[in-house]
C-alpha cells in the first residue's frame, strides 16, 4: 500500500476538485433526507444513495482505468490501497467500491 500512497492521495485530491458539485449535492442530499418528514424521507433518501453510486462510480473507473496500467498483482495491491483511502477519506462512497 505504501507504494501507491502519494499517487492515490492526488488521485482523490483529483476527484474532489473535479468533483466539488457532486460531492456538496451529496451532501445537500443526506441534510434534505434528515429534514424530511416521513412522507419524504424515502424519496429523498433514493436521490441521495444515487448521487453516492455517481459517486462510487466516478471513482471505481478511476481506479479501474490506473489498475489496467499495471501487472495483476501490482493492481491487486493498488486497488485495495485506493479502496481503503476512499473509505478513509470519503467514507460515504465506500461501501460499494469494492463491488463496482
């Protein structure tokens, strides 16, 4: 992991300057769900979960596009290192990022 540590700090440094808007709707979102009265609450909880799969998306490709530059085991190693960055530092796009 220690290897791909500076490169995937820039790579997520990346993603959250490219992706600000996202990111702040994202959290426009889970602020909206929490205010919602019960009617609501369901509705808006499915905007937010599906701006976190954009989300989720957005940074498995960028993983996926990196990891198909190098040899099996190094991608191996370099895509659990990014999924554990994206958990420590955008927690709420981990869940599934190992899955996508």
């Amino acid at each position: 992991m220690r290897r791909f540590t500076e490169l995937i700090q820039r790579q997520l440094d990346l993603f959250e300057r490219e992706q600000a808007a996202l990111i702040a709707d994202c959290e426009q979102a889970i602020r909206a769900y929490d205010a919602a009265d019960r009617e609501d609450a369901e509705e808006r909880y499915s905007e937010y979960a599906d701006l976190v799969e954009t989300g989720t998306d957005l940074l498995a490709d960028l993983r996926d596009n990196f990891a198909m530059t190098m040899d099996e085991e190094a991608a191996e190693e370099y895509e659990d290192a990014f999924n554990r960055a994206v958990a420590a530092r955008l927690p709420r796009f981990a869940l599934e990022i190992e899955n996508s």
